[in-house]
C-alpha cells in the first residue's frame, strides 16, 4: 500500500505540473513581431519573425481595396492612403518602415505557407457591412485555396464581420470578437471562440474569464506590453495575450528563448 502511494505519487506530481503548464498562456504577436531590426508593423517580415521566435500567433490587419482586393495593414488613411477608397495598386505601392511594400493578403499568406505560427487575422471595421461580407468571403476563400484554414483564427471589432466569419469560415474555426461590449454568454450565443477584449473590460470583470472557460470558450486579451500587465492576466488564467513586446512575454513565461 505504501510502496503503491510512494509510486503514484511522483506520476500524480508530473500530471499538475503539466495541466499548469497547459494553462499558461500563449503568446500573439501584435501585428507580428516588429519591434527588431529589420522588422515594420505589418510587414512579411514580421510574420516571419514571430514565427522565428516560436510565437503561438502572430496578429495581423486586412482592409478590402476599392477594387475588392485585400491587403494587410492596420491603419485606415496610411501615408496618405484611405486604402478602402484606393486601388490595390495605389495601396501596394506605399512602402512601409523597413523598406517593405505594403502587402497584399495573397502575398503575406503565401509566405506563412512556409511557416508554423498561427494566422490572427483581423478584419478592420469598413464603412458599409457589404464591404466587410465581401471581405469575409474573399478572406475564406483565398485561406481555403491556400490550405491555411486549420491555422487561421479570425478576430474583428465589427460583430456584422465577426457573424459572418462565424457563417462563412468552416464550423470550429476560432472567431473572437475585439469590441469589449458582450457578455460570456452573448458571446457564447453568436457562436464565437470567445472574448479578445482590451484589459480594462478583464479588469472591471475578473469574472468574465472563469465565466468563459466554463462555457468552454477561450480568452485573449490586447495589446499587452507591461510586465505587471502580464502578470494580472497569467495570475487569472487567460489563454492567449497579444503583444507588441512577445520576447519580454515570453520570458516571464519562462520559455527558451
Ligand atoms: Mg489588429
């Protein structure tokens, strides 16, 4: 009996260590790993460097062009450019920080082709809901003829984009909302993956992430780049923490570098 417990014991011991080691969470490059040399926000180059540096994702931000093609950058107006009222010619033509050219949807994912790291891919919020469903259907097609679609996770400020993701994507496919503004349960009720919401929503409702998890959704929170920051939401069990400081992440995580 003792020599039974004495051998369990060390097997029982491995097993937490590796649930807590399941909980910790995992780590989002915030438009992809671009603060290094080299690197620009939303550049190829930064999806290739989050994916160096064994980040669990790398985020990035797609617009639709005048002419119904997508490209990835954050901004709405870029060096002059309100790349929804612009060709895709017009908007590939700015080059960006590190001397990059802004690139087409197409592009980036034909690089990520080659690589590991998850696609987080943000739809920007556009003026009319036609544009985003026009969107979400190029974005859904073009990940499916490119084989992506199991590494693709979508996220959106716009809950119009976020239910179409939801309609469109393949059935299981992660789909977070960003807006801050619905509960678990809403959340759970569209369909989605769960809340990416900003720390401040997390930290006027602790409760929400235990809330979710029960509910058997995940947790991302945006755009983490304090140490104390980052140890609020690992101290609370979040899932995944999206950051523009991934190397200063990982760390207090623990993991190699
Ligand atoms: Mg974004």
């Amino acid at each position: 009996m003792q020599l039974k417990k004495i051998i369990l014991l060390p097997s029982f011991l491995l097993m937490t260590s590796m649930t807590v080691q399941a909980q910790e969470p995992q780590v989002i490059a915030h438009r992809g790993f671009w603060k290094t040399i080299g690197s620009a926000q939303n550049s190829i180059t930064a999806l290739v460097k989050a994916d160096s540096i064994e980040c669990y994702g790398s985020e990035f931000d797609v617009w639709l062009t005048a002419n119904k093609q997508l490209v990835v950058n954050h901004d709405e107006t870029f060096k002059g450019v309100t790349i929804q009222k612009a060709s895709t010619k017009v908007c590939t033509a700015i080059e960006l920080d590190n001397g990059e050219q802004l690139p087409t949807l197409e592009a980036y994912l034909q690089k990520a082709k080659s690589l590991k790291t998850k696609l987080i891919l943000e739809l920007k919020s556009h003026k009319t809901p036609e544009q985003e469903t026009q969107a979400v259907i190029n974005i859904t097609n073009m990940i499916k003829e490119m084989g992506l679609e199991k590494r693709t996770e979508y996220i959106s400020f716009s809950l119009h984009a976020v239910k179409e993701f939801i309609r469109l994507a393949p059935e299981g496919t992660p789909v977070y909302y960003l807006n801050g503004d619905l509960t678990p349960k809403e959340l759970k009720e569209y369909g989605c993956a769960g809340p990416d919401y900003h720390l401040s929503v997390f930290k006027k409702h602790p409760e929400w992430i235990e809330e979710c998890h029960k509910l058997d959704m995940k947790v991302n929170c945006w755009t983490i780049d304090k140490p104390e920051d980052m140890k609020w939401l690992i101290e609370h069990n979040v899932d995944y923490i999206t950051t523009n400081e991934p190397v200063l992440l990982q760390k207090q995580l623990n993991k190699p570098q």
